[in-house]
C-alpha cells in the first residue's frame, strides 16, 4: 500500500514518522522548505523512509492518503483537489465541524469525492507523543467493516495501536466535540475555579456530547470509547492541548497567539447552530462559543452556567 499524507503541520508530520515504520510515506505541505526536522515538531528528525514533497500531485498518486487538515480548510482543500484524488482511500484526522456546512470531516469527503472510500483516524493523541514513539492508540472508523481492517492492519504499528469501528459519525463526533469541552476545562482551570469545576465540566460536558450524537445518530458506547471519553480525558487534562491552552488564556485574561489552530472555538459555533436546529440545550458548548466570539466575559459565563435551573442527573 503506497500511503501519502497531506498536511505538514505537527500531527501530520508525527503520522508520517510513526507510519513510516511500516515503509515509505509521502508528506505533502505547501511550506516544506525545511529538511530533517520540521520546525513545527521540533526535536524530532524525520527518517529516511519519509519524503517531503510540495508537489501535491506527485503525492496525490499513493493509494492512501491521510488528509491532516484543519477541519475549517478541508472542504476548500477538496473542492480545488477532487479530481486528483478520485478513487483513492481517504482517511481524515481532522477534529471539527465545518462552519458552513454543519458537517463532519468524512460527509465533506463524500460530497466531494464521491467515488473515494472515506475512513477517520481519531482519538487520544499528542504529535509529540506519537513522533517521539510513545505508546499511543486510536480509533480507526469506517463505514465499510472489510476495508477497515485492511487500514487497520496497514495503519498499526508496535507502538501505534489501532482499534476498528464502522460508526464513522460517533467516532467523528466524539473527536469534534471534545475539543468544545477542552476549551471550557482551560477556562476553569486558567480563572483558579479549581480541579472540581474542571471535573462538573468535563462531566456534564461529555453528556453534551452524548446526547448530541445519539441524535446524530452515533453509537453510545463509540462516545464511551477512544475517540469520545478517552480524547475529552486527555484534552481537558494537558497543556499540550491547544484547546485547552486557548480556555485557559481566555480564564486567566491573557492573550493567545491568534496564528495558532484552535478547532474546538469554530466547532462551538457550528454545534451551537447544530443544536438550534435539533432543539437540543448544550449549555457548555454554548457558553464556549460566546467566550470565542469575546461576547460574554467569563465571571458571566460561569455565574450563567451555575444558576441554571437545578435537575436530576
């Protein structure tokens, strides 16, 4: 299997040291005038058995293709690319919802790319930890159970370990939405509320996420898993979440480089917009997105999520 990934940024760069394990990869970016170590990784020499290209084309010809995309550029990156990657095996690792469409990764593929087969890659993973070799595992969702072990097995290695599902949504979903949560745990813990607020909110914060993509369609026990429970743990929990780094900026009143992707704060505004749709009451994936538009402060914010009327669990 020739196997390609397009984005250079740190986690596409970390996929491409640990998949090449298994053989050669392509890793395709529109800024690789760099050689040996990626600057946004660094620290980490990229193995031989990687070749870094500019040449979109030239990459597009494997057989699987990884998209390690921001969610917000995918749909533009697929609409000005469908023709060179029809009929290939497409994997997104992107975490998000599309602003406009009010879709997941894997819809975008297929309205894009019809005749693609159309797979996510997801769950609890730091670039750093996966280039470095650490020991990490993910879950592998596609709709088409054989063609998912195949990746599964192609997609594995000692230290990458890959568990398989055919609920793309519920997988897709889980690694969405927990970014959202991440970023309120950030506020908790950068305005000293302390761990037990940060608890309430990853708590209540993974029954949003749940009621939403039961409504979506999702399996609950996907949601319980790697690419839901397991990605909001380690999210909500570590400083090398962008997410949570952006709430805790916005907790403690400082400022956040603006040039770094923070998924979770568009994918607030889509949910927000998703649950007006459904009817559905997220409270804290609401309150995220009015702290990322600046258009309440977070003493508000917090005294409007703990006066809500009082319910049973």
């Amino acid at each position: 299997m020739k196997l390609a990934i397009l984005g250079a940024g740190a986690f596409g760069t970390a996929l491409a040291v640990a998949l090449s394990a298994n053989g050669p990869v392509a890793l395709w970016g529109r800024s690789t005038g760099w050689s040996g170590e990626n600057p946004r990784l660094p620290g980490v020499t990229l193995p031989d058995a990687v070749t870094v290209t500019d040449d979109l084309v030239q990459a597009a010809q494997a057989d699987t293709i990884l998209l390690a995309l921001p969610a917000q550029k995918l749909n533009d990156f697929l609409t000005a690319n469908a023709r060179i990657l029809r009929g290939k095996t497409l994997v997104s690792t992107a975490k998000g919802i599309d602003l406009t469409r009010l879709t997941g990764p894997s819809q975008l593929i297929a309205a894009a790319c019809p005749d693609a087969a159309v797979a996510v890659l997801t769950g609890p993973s730091f670039a750093a930890d996966i280039a470095r070799g650490l020991p990490t595992a993910l879950t592998l969702a596609c709709a088409d159970a054989g063609r998912g072990k195949v990746l599964q097995h192609a997609l594995s290695t000692p230290v990458l370990r890959l568990y398989r599902t055919t609920d793309v949504t519920g997988a897709e979903l889980g690694g969405a939405l927990k970014n959202v949560i991440a970023i309120a745990a950030g506020v908790a813990i950068g305005a000293g509320l302390g761990d037990s607020a940060r608890a309430a909110i990853v708590t209540r914060g993974f029954a949003e996420m749940s009621r939403l993509s039961a409504r979506l369609g999702a399996r609950p026990e996907t949601l319980a898993g790697l690419s839901g429970l397991g990605d909001l743990m380690l999210t909500c929990s570590s400083m090398q979440s962008r997410n949570f780094r952006f709430g805790h900026a916005k907790g403690a009143g400082q400022d956040f480089d603006a040039a770094t992707t923070v998924e979770g704060a568009a994918t607030a505004l889509a949910v927000t917009g998703l649950a007006r749709q459904m009817g559905e009451d997220l409270p804290i994936a609401g309150m995220v997105a009015q702290l990322a538009q600046g258009s309440v402060s977070v003493g508000d914010a917090m005294e409007l999520l703990m006066n809500r009327p009082l319910k049973e669990e």
